[in-house]
C-alpha cells in the first residue's frame, strides 16, 4: 500500500539482513513489536509533517531497505514521492479500481475477484503490450503461496531475447512493467490481505529456466531488463518475498556473474537457485495444488501462455514488382500471438503483396503494417 491506512497492522516479519550500524537490533527478523514501534516514531519525526502521507507499512518497507538507517530511508521515501508525482503513478489505470481496464498480465487462481485471463488484443491493451508478450516465453500471476502472497512465475528459458532487444522499445517496457506493478501492489496484495486477514505486501517468484542457452547472452535485453532491477530496487522496495531460480544450466553461471551486480546486498539474499533438485523447496513454500506440473506440482490448469512450447513452420510467398520472394519462418506461439518479423524492401511506396500462410495445408491470415523506411512487419494470427 502506498497512501496511510489506518486498518491495517504487521502481523510478520521480514527476511533476515545484517545491519551495519547504530541500530537497536542486530538481526531485523528479530526485530520485536516494541523495536519496530520505536524506529516507526523515530521516522515519523524525522520525516516531520509528510508522516502522515504514509502507513506504517511503506515505512517499514523503506526502513527495512535501508538496514534502518533513517536519513537514509528518508531520502529513498522523498525520491519516490516525487518521482510518483512527475510520473503520475497513481493516474496510471488499473483492473478493478478502473471498471474496464485489462489485466496487464496472465492471472490464474484469484475467482472470483478476477477471472483466470491472459493478456489480449482488447480495448485498452496497447500493441507493445501484446509484442512484449510476443517474446516472452510465458509469465502468469499463478495462485498463491503458502502465506497467502501472490506467486508469479516465469518462463524464463523461453524468452525470445534477441528479437525482444529489436523489437521491444525501452519507454515501452517500462511503462509495461510500472502497470504490472501497480496492479500488483494495489490491486492484487490489498484482495490477498483481505482473504488471508494479515498484511500482505510482498510477492513470490519462480524463474524457470528450462529451455536457456547461449542466446541468453544478449547484453542489449540485459540491459533493458538491468532498467527495471534499477526502477525495482529504487520505487519498491522490499516487495519481492523470494525469488527462487530454478532448472539452472550451466550458461546461467556466466548470466548470473552479469546479473547479481546488479542486485543490494537484502534483494541478493533473497535469491535462491537450483538445477534439477528443486522440488522439495518449492513445495516448503507453495501449497503442492498450487504448483504446476511443469515444476513438480499437482496443479493441471492450463497454467500460464507456453508461447514457445508450440513451433509452426511457414512458407511466407511475397509477389513484389513481379518479383516472387519467399521466405521460411520458424513461428512459436499460443493460439492468438505469433512471432513477427521484419523485411526490408527498399521500395516504400505502392507495395502491394499477395501472402499465403501455410500449416500443412491450411492458408492462415496475417497483420500488415508498414513500420515506414521501407520496413514492412508481419504478424501471424489465427494458427491453432
């Protein structure tokens, strides 16, 4: 929660961290009710009149990133508030608190306070939504975890890096993701909180990588997503519970050397990865009903959109000019969204094609749209 509310009380603490100093605690999962109520006080006073702009709840958050050293949470807290007020955060339109306004995100296992969806061509869905949504290889909000917090799970072997890094602009990622994580933390934890009668604030996340290779070295998509640690880290933090990494190869190694630089030392130790062995500590955490068979669990929903579990090979013919262009193309999709991709023609006026998608042998339909400079994307649709 962002804005102060008066209902809502800490019933758990957080994950162990080392301070550094001039602290009244030397473990904060230690950190009793009479302990917390102090560094509370003393940061409401710091922070003067604007204390009462904040609920416990963000302070703490705040506090807790920053080993309770108070002028330094201070700072991090008046960063955010100005930067959620130049951005206009609380303006951006959400499912539920806007009627009408599309998930951002697959969910699964929140009815009836939303309906199990994915992310769809709809009124109010951007198209760099659905491109973003072209590349990777599967994300879903997945039920919840053993305490009540949402558990979201990736597909991460599956990404398609390579082409998300061209495709998929940075500004556009980013407003993609400050969505997801509004309508995480102000729509989906207040409902959880409800439902399990304690404050729920932070969320779980499982990271497959099943499926990783040598392509995953694409420092451009690295750095894009290296944007989102940075805005994570800084505008929320301590939102993240765990984080566990799992089906590991051994190409991790050399991503995960890049990527833990990026991580503070409390989001570090958050992180836990696995190979194969995996099974027994999700299960600790995540109700066995609630995990999908794909990760060791019982659950045989349909899970969350397997954009690369699916491969469809299509022969594209272009007729341009009286030239007869062909091109073969490896698409990997769900039932609606398929791969792009982009031919270069230099003539940028009066094109005319004739295209012929084939499964087998049945013709599919295909979205055209001239990106300017000669540039010409197609999108598939309609593959089964």
């Amino acid at each position: 929660m962002w804005l102060r509310s008066s209902t809502e009380t800490n019933v758990y603490s957080t994950t162990k961290s080392r301070e550094s100093s001039n602290i009244l605690t030397d473990d904060i999962s230690q950190l009793t009710p009479d302990k917390e109520t102090q560094f509370l006080n003393k940061f409401r006073e710091l922070l003067g009149e604007d204390n009462i702009l904040y609920d416990d709840q963000a302070l703490l958050r705040y506090l807790v990133a920053k080993n309770f050293q108070l002028e330094s949470a201070k700072q991090q807290l008046l960063e955010t508030t100005k930067w959620r007020l130049e951005k206009q955060i609380d303006s951006i339109p959400l499912p539920v608190l806007n009627p009408g306004t599309p998930i951002p995100y697959p969910v699964r296992g929140l009815e009836p306070f939303l309906p199990d969806a994915n992310v769809e061509g709809v009124e109010g869905v951007p198209d760099f939504i659905l491109l973003i949504y072209n590349y990777f290889g599967g994300h879903a909000l997945h039920k919840t975890d053993k305490y009540g917090q949402a558990l979201f799970i990736e597909r991460l072997g599956y990404h398609d890096l390579k082409n998300f890094a061209k495709f998929i602009k940075l500004e556009d990622l980013i407003s993609w993701h400050l969505k997801c994580q509004e309508t995480t933390n102000r729509v989906i934890m207040p409902e959880l909180s409800a439902r399990t009668g304690k404050i729920i604030d932070k969320h779980i996340a499982i990271f497959d990588c099943e499926g990783m290779g040598f392509h995953y070295l694409n420092m451009a998509a690295m750095n894009m997503f290296r944007e989102l640690i940075d805005l994570d880290q800084m505008h929320y933090p301590e939102r993240l519970g765990k984080l566990f990494i799992v089906n590991a190869p051994f190409i991790f190694v050399s991503i995960w050397a890049i990527a833990k630089r990026w991580l503070e030392p409390r989001t570090l130790e958050k992180v836990h990865i696995f190979g194969k062995d995996y099974k027994k500590t999700l299960l600790e955490h995540i109700p066995e009903e609630n995990l999908p068979s794909f990760l060791g669990g019982a659950c045989t929903c349909s899970h969350i959109p397997e954009l690369r579990n699916q491969t469809v090979k299509i022969l594209a013919t272009f007729e341009f000019r009286k030239r007869r262009l062909q091109y073969f193309c490896l698409c990997k999709g769900n039932h609606k969204y398929y791969e792009n991709f982009v031919i270069n023609h230099r003539q940028k006026e009066n094109v005319s094609f004739r295209v012929k998608f084939r499964k087998g042998n049945e013709e599919r339909k295909i979205r055209l749209e001239n990106l300017s400079m000669g540039l010409w994307k197609f999108e598939f649709f309609g593959i089964k």
